[in-house]
C-alpha cells in the first residue's frame, strides 16, 4: 500500500491519542484487510477499554484550551485541516479504496465531501450567535448564549471511512468540543490518516484522538458510562443505535443518531425515464449500495414499468465490476462474506415467493467478495427486501397504480432516512414530497449528499441533523441567562 502513495507516512500502524501515536498498553494488535485481494494491508492497535478511558481524560482536559479560543481561531485550524487532506486526496482515496474496496473515483469524491464539512464547520465556528429576549418584567434582561456540551464521543461505519468521520468531527470541533473517534474496525487507516494530518494542521493534543478497537461494545459502554463523555454521536445500524440509546439514558447523555434506512425510489409515469435510470444507477449501486441513503426499493408506476426495466438492465449490464484501484472499475467487492451472505438471501427470498431476475443473480467470478448487479422484477410487499436494508447491489422493481397507493407503501417502514421519486408534474411533485415520512427527499435525482444541507432522518432513522448550519447545533447547549437590573 505505502508504495502507491506519494506521502506514504499516511499509512499508520499506531493510532493518535492525546497528541501522541501510540500502540495498545498490553500490545495487541489487529489487522486490516484489503476486500478486493483478501491480504493483510497493516495492522493497528487494538486499544483495550482502560486506553480508551484514557484519551477521555484527555480530551476532557484539552477541551477547556479548546473553547476558550475564539471561533476564528479554531477556523484558521479547521482550514489548514481541510486544506491538508484536500492536497493529499488522491492517498486520502488509495488508503480508502484499499481499506474499503469502493473505486478510486468514489474514494477521491468522498475524500472531497468529507473535507467539505471541515472546511463548512470551520467557517460556521465564527457564527455561533446567541440572542436576546425582551424581558418577562422591567428588571429583568434575558440573553442566550450557546457553549459547547465538552468532550464528545463518536462510533462510524465502514461505508463512508472518511465522511462518516468528518460529518461528526469538523461540527465538534468549531463548536468547541474535543472528539475520541472509534472508527470501525474494516476501516480504521482512513481515520488515521486524517489523524495525521490534523496534527500537521495544529490541532492540539487531546482535542482529536482515534480509538483503534476490535472491541466495539466495549468501548461503546466507556464512551456511554464515562462521565467525562456528555455527547455521543452515532452512525450504523439501527439495532446498535437502539444499543447505544440505552446504555446512554444512564447518564442522560446526548445522542446524534445516523440509523438504518429502507429509501424508497419511486418512478411515475409522466417521468423523464432516462433521467430516472440515472438516478436509480446512481443512487442504487453507489458504493456498491452499501450506503443508507441507497434505494433499497424501486417502485414503477404501471404504464412505464416495462421500459424503465429494460432500459434499467442495459445500465446495470454495462456497469463494470472488479477491483476499486483498477481503471473503469464501477462496483467494488463487499465488505465482507456475510454482506454476501444478505443480498443472497434477499435476492432468493424474492424469488421464492415469485420474483424474476432480469440480471445479475449471483456471485461474480471477479473474487470471493464480488456481487453481479442484480435486478429482480414482481416485486411484492411480502418479501424480506421490502421492510430490511439490503446493503448491496440488488435492485428490486415493485409495480404500483396510483400516488396514494405507492405513497402508503413508501411510508410503510420503521425507517425515514432517504426518499427518491421521479416525476413531473407540478401538483403531484409536491404532493409527494409533503407525503413522504423522511428526513430527505430527492426529486428527479438520486444524489442528495452535501455539506451545506441538513443530512438526517425520522422515526428510527435517527435523531439529529448533521450538515449545513443546523449541524453545529447538536455539539452546542443553550444557555439561558436571567439578569436582574
Ligand atoms: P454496520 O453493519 O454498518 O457495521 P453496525 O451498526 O453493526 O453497522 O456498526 C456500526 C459501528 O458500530 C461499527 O463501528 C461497529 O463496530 C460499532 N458497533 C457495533 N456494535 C456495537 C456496540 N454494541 N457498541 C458500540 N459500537 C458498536
């Protein structure tokens, strides 16, 4: 891996706690698979609990310093930060797609999303204001002042190794909190690279640190049962957010939550069908669907369901599968066997119970963890892929008659992350997306991530916004205070 790097210092074998790079305290060690090759790429520490209520400390006493300089002088930081990984995005992407199989187009482009929200935080780090309200009686004056919660502990996934991160980290920071980050174990390399840089950016010790665990319910029960932790910050299934919420009621702490989601995509009839097999290619099979915006069901209104498939089976044949570092690649391995495991599972539940493939179907010859984009048609509500994430690259092509009836089914999940739907006129564009129970609605696209806009979902898709200016709001409290003249 160090060898396709221009700065291979990028790759490291220690992790960054308290301004230092460290290995665990009793030695151990775990490794880092490449999922394309199934190799060894290098091996981390594995930080026991007591390491990890260590760099708690830590950032307990770094963030005091840390709050007390102005907001222009944690922006300045924050800058050079997002400067730093901007100038090393093609390692930032090597690293990722090494670590996580996704393509070197798609690492380089989540290197660029990910510094986006440092760069976006660091300029919202000026902009904290509070307010001031007319008082209840003539003595008394009201003002609101908003201070960072203090030390602030966040758990990723492997999908996104780097803006899972950033989206928590950059809020944080220009907020004025300090951040113990455990990355998940697929994927820890990207973490540490954007540790590394944010030393060379300035960033003091303490207020950043990187748990490298393999022990994630232990370390989820430390950042839940420290006292010095008052935020935690999730991204990852439902079942361990669920976890999470309840280990944290203990001490009343406050969660951000980025759950599961069942992102319906919806096709109407009056349609730009071209633009809707875009959206879904785009949407569906980005980061091999292993992404909790992806579409997890397709719904096709009656009069076009026959050309959006066909149409949609040319896009999905011409899509290329293999190795992320390769040239033309468009779809990585899995993550994992048991990812495998999953979309197998939905796929033959489906066609037990009546579906059809169109393509794709089974395991691709490129490697152990590779998939064929598969699309299955007949798609009905009583099978496993209409209330569970797949998580990867299997499109399934429900049939619907009317606005009403495809509203109730989009509706009809635990889930309110993402929503898509393609149409064009007027009244039944807002119909629709006033309907939709989500936190997010694409209209006539498939892409809908960016730092300026609030990322986030409803029912058990989460709790908390990350992004735009509502996303600093959930690393700062208000204070009300009450002064008698
Ligand atoms: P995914 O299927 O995307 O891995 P998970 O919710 O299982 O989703 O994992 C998301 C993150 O949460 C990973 O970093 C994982 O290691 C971590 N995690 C899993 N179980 C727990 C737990 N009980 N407590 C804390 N973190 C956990």
């Amino acid at each position: 891996l160090k060898s396709l790097l221009k700065n291979p210092d990028l790759v490291c074998e220690q992790t960054y706690v308290n301004g230092a790079w460290i290995d665990a305290s009793n030695g151990a060690t775990f490794d880092v698979i490449n999922p394309a090759r199934g190799d060894v790429i290098a091996s981390v520490p594995d930080l026991p609990r007591a390491d990890c209520a260590a760099a708690i400390d830590a950032a307990y006493t770094a963030q005091k310093d840390w709050a007390k300089k102005t907001g222009k002088d944690r922006a300045k930081i924050l800058r050079k930060w997002f400067d730093l990984m901007m100038e090393n995005q093609e390692d930032l992407a090597i690293i990722m797609t090494a670590e996580q199989g996704k393509p070197l187009a798609e690492s380089r482009g989540e290197v660029a999303y990910g510094s986006s929200f440092v760069e976006w935080f660091g300029e919202e780090a000026k902009r904290v204001y509070g307010e001031t309200i007319p008082g209840h009686m003539s003595d008394k004056r009201i003002t609101v002042i908003k201070q960072p919660i203090g030390v602030a502990a966040g758990i990723t996934p492997w999908n996104f190794p780097n803006a899972m991160i950033a989206r928590k980290v950059a809020p944080a920071l220009a907020a004025g909190c300090s951040f113990v980050i455990r990355p998940a174990s697929q994927t820890p390399l990207s973490a540490l690279a954007m540790a590394k840089l944010a030393e060379q950016a300035g960033i003091p010790a303490g207020v950043f640190s990187v748990i490298t665990s393999e022990d994630a319910s232990g370390i989820g029960k430390e950042f839940c049962e420290n006292q010095k932790v008052r935020k935690l910050t999730f991204t990852g299934s439902t079942e361990v957010g669920r976890i999470l919420l309840r280990q944290a009621a203990d001490q009343v702490m406050k969660c951000s939550m980025e759950l599961g989601g069942n992102a319906p995509f919806i096709v109407f009839d009056d349609a730009d069908i071209d633009a809707a097999v875009q959206g879904a290619i785009a949407c569906k099979f980005r980061n091999n669907g292993q992404t909790c915006v992806c579409a997890n069901r397709i719904y096709v209104q009656d009069a076009v369901y026959d050309e959006f498939s066909a149409k949609l089976k040319e896009a999905v044949e011409a899509l290329q599968v293999g190795d992320g570092l390769d040239d033309g690649t468009d779809l990585g391995p899995l993550i994992e066997p048991k990812a495998l495991d999953k979309v197998r599972d939905h796929i033959e539940d489906a066609l037990s119970k009546g579906g059809k493939v169109i393509t794709g179907g089974k395991a691709s010859d490129k490697g152990a963890q590779f998939f064929e984009p598969t699309i299955v048609c007949d798609v009905t509500s009583d099978m496993k892929v209409a209330t569970e994430e797949t998580f990867g690259p299997f499109a399934p092509l429900f049939r619907f008659k009317d606005e009403d009836e495809v509203i109730e089914l989009a509706n009809n999940t635990i889930f309110g992350l993402a929503s898509y739907f393609y149409a064009n006129d007027l009244s039944r564009v807002i119909k629709v997306q006033e309907a939709l129970e989500y936190g997010i609605v694409g209209v006539n696209t498939g892409i809908i991530s960016t730092e300026v806009a609030p990322f986030g979902g409803v029912k058990q898709s989460g709790l908390g916004r990350e992004g735009s200016h509502h996303g600093i709001e959930d690393y700062l409290e208000l204070k009300y205070i009450c002064t008698n003249v």
